[in-house]
C-alpha cells in the first residue's frame, strides 16, 4: 500500500479550512452532541444531492462507488459488490439476481442509514450490511409535503452555462398515532421523473453530409434528404424516466405484544436509448424498462416466558422486471406474423430483406437488417426492431425469521434462526440482428403463446435463455418439457453471547449456514457426454446434468469492546463470512448450458456450479471523544476474500483443445486493507460529518470477466495478463465531507432562517490496466471499433490510475413561517463547478477524450488508409466527440454527470395527536 502527499495538494487546504471552522466553532458554544457515524434523519434531508442509493451509501468510510458497464456498484471494505447485503427494516431487500438493492428508500423518511462492516452472528451472513431505518411515528401528527424541479430553461438550450434535464420531484410524508398512542404510523410517497435520465455532457454536433458516394450499404436514402445530421447538444432524446416509492410501517402496542407492518414499493418506467446517434431515426422503438417491487412485512415481538424476549418476522416479496420492445411490448414472437407486423409500422419487404448489401457485383459488406450505412456508421432505419436483450424476470421471496434473546447476569445471550425461499422466472431474448429473421419464417399457424414442445421451435430457441417461461413468454412451472423456475434456498442458525465485564464488553458468535442455488450442472464438467438429441431437436431436460449441491459454513464472529476512559474506547472484531454471488452470473437455462457446452462453442459465462464468496474481515477501531461537540474514529481494516468468480477454461481433451469451453469458476481471491478517519462535529451553527480513507485492494482479476480473453481463445499464450494487481475499482483515497451552517433563529427577518449545505466528494481515481490490438469484429453495434472491453486483451501495456475526481454539492434553505405553516425554499447545485470528471478511460490510450482508432501499430495498420476523410470525421464527431464507441461496447460513459440546479419548496404541519 503506497501514500504520498504534496504540501499544495488542494485536498490539505480544504480540510485545514474546515479545521479552522471548527477551532472557531468551539470557542463559540459548548451545547448538543452527536456522538455516533451514521447518517441520520436531520443529515440525510439536507444531503445537497438526490441521486441513485448507492452514492448515498458511497458516503461512508471504507466504501466505494464505481461505474461498470454503466452500473453503479458499491464496494465495502474491498469486497465485490455482490457480497453486500442490504436491510430495510430488517427485510433483505437484496436481489439474488442482481446482486442490488430492489428498493430505493425515501431519505427524507428514514431515521437513519449506516453500514456494519463486520455484522455480527444474528444479523447477516455478508461481510457488510447497509442498514435503514424509517422515522417512527409519535404523539405529534406531522405531515409534510415537498416538490421541486430543473425546469428553469428548455430542452437542448442552457442559462447559467447549465442544462435542465427535466427533473421533477414530489414527496409527502405523514406520521402520527392513533388510540392514545397505541397505535403509530409513518409513510412517505414519493414521484420522480426526467426528460433525460441520463444526464451527461453531451456536446452535438451538425455534420453536412458531402455530396457524391457517401454511402456504403442498402440505405434508405429519404433518412438524409436533408443533407445533414443533427444532433442537438445538452440532452439525449428519448431518455424519460418516471418512478413511484413508498415505504410505510404502523406500529400496534397490544396485550399479545408489539406488531410492526411495513409495506415497500417501487415502480419505474425508463427508456434506454444507450446509443441515440445509431437510433435517432428510430425514436418509436426505442426499448422501455418497467420495474415494479413489492414487499410486506409483520413484525412480533414479545415477552414469552422465562423473560425470553422474542421477534418473529415474515416477509413476503415479489419484484418484477421487463426490457421490452414499446410497440410489441413482451410479445416478441408477434413478428412471425407479417400482416401484424405491417400493422405497427414495420415493413420486413424493405428494411429486412437481405444479410447482405452490394457495393458492387464483386465486393458484398456484412450488414445488420434494418440498418443503413453513411461512411460505415450504422444507423437504425425507421420502424427497425432493436434488439436490446429483451427480458423479462419475477423474483419471488418468502423470508421466515425468530429470534430469541435473555439475559444471565453479565450475559446476553441470543439464539435464532432464518429461512430464506426464492423462486426465480426469467425469460430473454439474446441480443441477435437475425432473430426476426428466423421469427417471420415461422409456418405455424398456431397462437405463439400455446405452442409447447413443438418442432416450430427449433429455428429460434438458440436466441434465447429461458426458465419460469415458455418461449413464447407465458409463465410456466415446468409442464410440457419447458424448463420452470429456478428455486434456492437459505437456512441459518445462529448462537451469540454478549458478555459485559467491568469496561469490557465481548460478543461471541457462531452461525451455521446451509445455501443451495438450485442450479443444474454437467454431471461430469470435465468430461460432458455429447448429447442423445440434434441440435433440431428438444433437448431432455435430465440427460447430463444434476442439481447442484448444497454448501454449508460454520462462520464464526468475535468482538471486543474495551472502554479506555469515559471519553475514548478500541473496538477489535473478527468474522468469517459467506455470501452468494448475484444469480445473474449463476442460472443459465438448460438450453443455453447445452449450447455453451464444447460441441456449439457457445458464448454464455455462467457460473452454474459457483459456490459461496467466502471471507476473513478483521476491523481495529479508536474512538474519541474531544468534547459534547466533536468526536473522532480512526480505523484499520483487513479482508481476504476466496472463492470470486472469474472465468476458466474446462479443458475436456489432453489430445485437442477444440473442445474446450469456457465457464465462470470460483478460482479468485482478493486481499484488501485500509485506514479511515472518521470526524463528527455539531453545534447551534455548525454541523461537519466527514471522513477520510487510504487503502488497497488487489487479485488477479477484478469482475468475473477479466481474464476471459486468456481463458477463452484457444491460444490463451496469447493473450498474457499479468498476476495479482490493484482491482479496477481500487481508489487509493478518498474523502466526503458534509457540512451544515444554520443562521440563527431569530433576530433580523432578511438574516434569520438561513442554512447553508455543502457536500465535498474526492477520489484520487481507479487503477486500470493497459492494452494493446486491433480486435475489429464488427461495426453492428454502432461504431467503427467493436471490441470486448474497449480493448481487445491482446497485448499487455501496463497499468495506470485515472485522473482524480473532485464534486462540490451545494443548497441553500431559507426556513419561513406562514400562516402557521413551516415553510422552506432552497435551491441546490449538484456538481457546483461543472466539473468534468472522468470515470473512466480508453484501455489503449489511457485518455477519455480519443480511442485512438485511427492511430494504432498493431498488424492491421495498413488499412486505416483506405478510410476517407469523411470517414474519419464522423468517427471523430460520432464516438470520440459523443463517447458511442464505449457507451455501445462497454456501457455506461466515460465522464460523470454534468452540473444540475434545482429549486424546490417544503410545507410541514405539526400537531399533538394526544394534547393531554
């Protein structure tokens, strides 16, 4: 682990500013202490910045949050990101599939949000837990409503050197009791929308197409008859996004005890148009998700017998997704009818007609149907089907908690157990430009819907990975030889001690814990037999795989807490800990395993036989408390984690590697350690919550498809990569700090009521590695270059950190009182300064700013030339100017988000349900 620091570093002058600040503050007032490292309920509602919950969760110590694929992933103390789980209220709101969280909690109603790094026996078998918890209700009825927007210029025009991205924001919050406080209540609801979701720098461009032979392929010419391409700068078109959350809990104190009732909701609705140069002729089939989560709850808890206090739990979720296409919705087979077909829009006679289009009698370009070509970019034709991945999945999760605690003297002793069921539906339609191709030539007359075991099925069911479904998108159980849902299950029994000693306070813990995923396997990986059926035929579901088997773990966990005077304390724990990986890198339709096994060369990662992460975590910390206003944590941490997914390459024959086959295998490990600082200051002015990390993770492969270029090919000498480095994700340093100035409450009317919220976020930026080679496939998915990562892994150049990223995150309140009503405005600026921050960088050049096509060394250098200018032009403008090179190939984008101002307003009303 190296750190260095610079006497100019801009990172010392601020924090010796806000030192300062404090030294002042303290001399000032003595009064009110919060001694504790969370986020609570008065920090999380003047956080300076609304976004997604993992930069809310990416706030705290130890934690990261970085972009892969355009997925934000957190990091906890140097874990992957699906070895978190997430609690609401005490209900694992984790997706198995995903790996993420399927709620997004209303912060205004939360009391609080905090993450254990180290969770002891009785509250999560992962290595972290982040933690919420709603604002209870109480004697005094509080309703509150809160609305705010962007919407202070138009689309694609700026005032203040901004852009609105069409942002709006309603909240209403409730809370109170009910029968003499018998019986309280809290719920928050809340809308959000964008007119661009995405919200990036986006410059455009207007490119003046040249007169003469411009184009290189079948295109359909009335798509430029203007003679220019327009793209306007500031917003992407096409990006809406609209989203409903609700979280409640009522609360009943009754002779049979203390009940709680939560019920979670999430519904969105988004349009993904990840590529909007390549379809900005196609905006009515620009492909929709729609989410849409519930989850209830029933807490009991009560003292039995023996002074055994107890807490029963049942949950029930169910969460539901679809990437569908917005004109045949999930019907995806309705193309086999061309009449229908004709109906929406969509001529196949002239946008799907060939593979192939002649430039003349001799030469013939590869092309995708439906696409057109203006110097070899591809654009989609009106009406197209684009082929997102259309899926559609339902999560269904039954959870089943008791937990028992009593008191012997000096110990506290607790026991419990956990039952987690899930069943998993899944259907997709794998990202093919023929697959209409082979849908329109379908002969049945039958509805797609109810053909089951049939021949008509063979010339499509290899675009597709289906389980819980039938092909044609009806829910199945697995009747008629389609393959049901997966099922797998969690089974948890645990045993504490908490022993109080003089200043010493230890917790010893023991879990046992039974995880089966229900995937199917090869029964013999090594060695697979080659199937009984044609590849024409209808596989059997039972020929050459099993279950897979059931893992089980004795985790222990131990801490000790040792009081070293009134005003400082040592925390030392030390835990072992499993979790499954997210389910997406696991299932695998039975179809698809058999299509990836040696005798098809298929191309599906999949982990079916993937076991458990497995981890050691061991955490030091020092706390201090300077005076009633300012208290202190230093921290060191050290995990090492086994059992990571990553790619492996089954090697069937000593004599040929002809059929070897590649699979996801839990043959990775990594080693992370780091210091933290914590600081939590307030007094009647000043608030400051903040803190400070050093530290490194390293292994040999930071995601499951790192190595997959050596695994993979059959020349993997090849392709070298090099051992143990510092992750993807290893940023070295870190700092959030947030702070709070409130004017006073009375006094001047012009100078009272005012409050002033800043948020500072630094990173000194990612480790990535370097590579070299041409890897040009295939220009179909939207620019010239296509590879697998940006990059192929050809040749290994060696390794770099990105430029580091600073964000200032600013809002101004000023509180009003009218006509009994507590009145605030506020205006925010989330990234005050407009910084460009960069995310990420090209794998060849290590810039953001150019991908460096045109300037290669690799063998096939001696066809650049054959490009013509124009060619190179509207590459430069196209995917170095509008990054669609990596936001087509590797997702995602290469800069953060530009800056955002909002202005809102909040109307609270308070009153005392019980005045007596």
């Amino acid at each position: 682990m190296k750190c260095s620091f610079s006497s100019s570093h801009p990172i010392l002058a601020i924090s010796a500013l806000f030192f300062l600040l404090i030294n002042n503050s303290l001399a000032q007032d003595s009064t009110g202490f919060l001694h504790n490292f969370n986020l609570n309920s008065n920090q999380l509602s003047t956080l300076p910045m609304r976004d997604l919950p993992q930069f809310y969760h990416g706030l705290f110590a130890g934690t990261i949050v970085q972009d892969y694929r355009g997925e934000q992933q957190l990091h906890v103390q140097g874990s992957r990101f699906d070895e978190i789980d997430y609690s609401f209220e005490n209900i694992n709101i984790r997706s198995i599939f995903s790996g993420q969280p399927l709620f997004v909690p209303i912060y205004e109603g939360l009391a609080s949000l905090f993450i254990q790094n180290s969770p002891d026996a009785a509250s999560s078998s992962a290595s972290a837990l982040v933690s919420q918890k709603m604002l209870p209700g109480g004697d005094e009825l509080r309703l509150a409503f809160l609305s705010s927007n962007d919407n202070f210029t138009t689309d694609y025009e700026k005032k203040f050197d901004t852009y609105s991205y069409g942002h709006k924001r309603n909240l209403f919050l409730a809370s109170g009791s009910l029968k003499e406080n018998s019986i309280t209540f809290s719920t928050a609801i809340e809308n959000e929308q964008y007119g661009d979701h995405y919200r990036r720098f986006w410059p455009g461009f207007n490119y003046q197409i040249p007169e003469g032979d411009n184009i290189y392929s079948h295109l359909d010419a009335s798509i430029f008859e203007a003679g220019e391409i327009v793209v306007s700068p500031g917003n992407i078109p096409n990006a809406s996004s609209d989203r409903w959350a609700a979280q409640s809990i009522i609360s009943a104190k009754t002779a049979a005890g203390n009940f709680d009732f939560v019920h979670l909701f999430h519904w969105q609705k988004k349009q993904i148009n990840t590529t909007p140069i390549e379809s900005m002729f196609n905006s009515a089939r620009i492909p929709e998700n729609r989410t849409k989560n519930n989850a209830i709850s029933l807490h009991w808890q009560n003292n039995i017998f023996w002074e055994i206090d107890a807490n029963v739990q049942i949950d029930r979720i169910k969460a539901f997704s679809t990437t569908y296409d917005p004109v045949h919705k999930d019907n995806f087979l309705a193309y086999y009818d061309s009449a229908a077909t004709a109906e929406k829009g969509i001529v196949w006679e002239e946008s799907n007609t060939s593979r192939y289009a002649y430039v003349d009698e001799n030469t013939q370009y590869y092309y995708d149907p439906g696409q057109a070509r203006l110097f070899y970019f591809p654009f989609d034709q009106p009406g197209h089907v684009i082929f997102p991945n259309y899926n559609k999945r339902e999560e269904n999760t039954f959870n089943l908690r008791a937990h028992f605690t009593r008191d012997f003297g000096s110990h506290k002793i607790a026991v419990g157990t956990k039952i987690n069921t899930h069943r998993m539906h899944y259907f997709q339609v794998l990202n093919s430009p023929h697959l209409n191709i082979n849908v329109n030539r379908f002969d049945l007359d039958l509805d797609r819907y109810e053909v089951e075991n049939d021949a008509g099925w063979e010339s499509i069911k290899e675009y597709f990975n289906v389980y819980g479904y039938t092909f044609g998108g009806k829910k199945s159980d697995g009747e008629n030889g389609f393959e049901g849902p997966k099922k797998s299950r969690e089974f948890t029994l645990y045993l504490s001690d908490q022993i109080e000693y003089q200043r010493h306070t230890f917790n010893a813990g023991l879990q046992y814990v039974n995880y089966n995923n229900g995937e199917k396997i090869f029964s013999f990986p090594d060695n697979p037999s080659y199937p009984p059926w044609k590849y024409d035929a209808f596989p059997d579901q039972g020929f050459g795989i099993k279950k897979s088997p059931s893992n089980q773990y004795f985790l222990p966990r131990f801490a000790w807490h040792y009081m070293i005077s009134e005003k400082s304390a040592l925390n030392i724990s030390w835990g072992k800990y499993a979790q499954q990986p997210r389910f997406q890198d696991v299932y695998l339709s039975y179809i698809r395993r058999f299509l990836n096994a040696p005798w098809y060369s298929g191309h599906d990662f999949s982990g079916g036989g993937a076991t458990p992460i497995e981890s050691n975590n061991m955490n030091i910390t020092y706390m201090r408390q300077f005076s009633t206003q300012l208290s202190a944590k230093a921290g060191f941490y050290y995990r090492k984690s086994d059992n990571l997914l990553q790619c492996k390459r089954i090697e069937v024959s000593p004599l040929s590697s002809y059929w070897d086959y590649t699979v996801l295998a839990n043959d990775g490990e990594s080693i992370a350690k780091g210091l933290t600082l914590e600081l939590n200051f307030r007094n009647r002015h000043w608030m400051i919550w903040g803190n400070y990390t050093l530290s490194n993770v390293n292994g040999p492969n930071s995601y499951p498809l790192t190595n997959m270029s050596a695994e993979h090919y059959y020349e993997p000498d090849f392709y070298p990569l090099p051992g143990d480095k510092n992750f993807d994700y290893n940023q070295t340093h870190r700092i959030n700090l947030l702070a709070s100035l409130t004017s006073p409450g009375s006094g001047n009317f012009i100078l009272r009521n005012w409050k002033l919220h800043s948020l500072f976020r630094y990173n000194s930026g990612h480790d990535i590695d370097m590579y070299d080679g041409n890897a040009v496939h295939t220009i179909s998915t939207g620019a010239i270059l296509a590879d697998g990562n940006s990059r192929g892994r050809e040749y290994y150049l060696g390794h770099i950190t990105t430029p580091a990223n600073y964000l200032m995150d600013l809002q101004i309140d000023r509180g009003l009182s009218i006509l009994g009503f507590q009145t605030t405005v506020f205006m925010r600026f989330q990234n005050l300064f407009n910084r460009k921050n960069v995310l990420h960088v090209y794998r060849r050049s290590g810039s953001a700013e150019n991908d460096t096509f045109f300037k290669t060394e690799s063998f096939r250098s001696s066809y650049w030339g054959s490009y013509s200018p124009e060619t190179i032009q509207l590459h430069e403008l196209i995917n170095n100017g509008q990054r669609q090179h990596y936001a087509s190939v590797e997702g995602g984008d290469l800069f953060g988000h530009p800056r955002e101002i909002h202005f809102g307003f909040k109307v609270g009303f308070r009153k005392r349900s019980n005045p007596n």
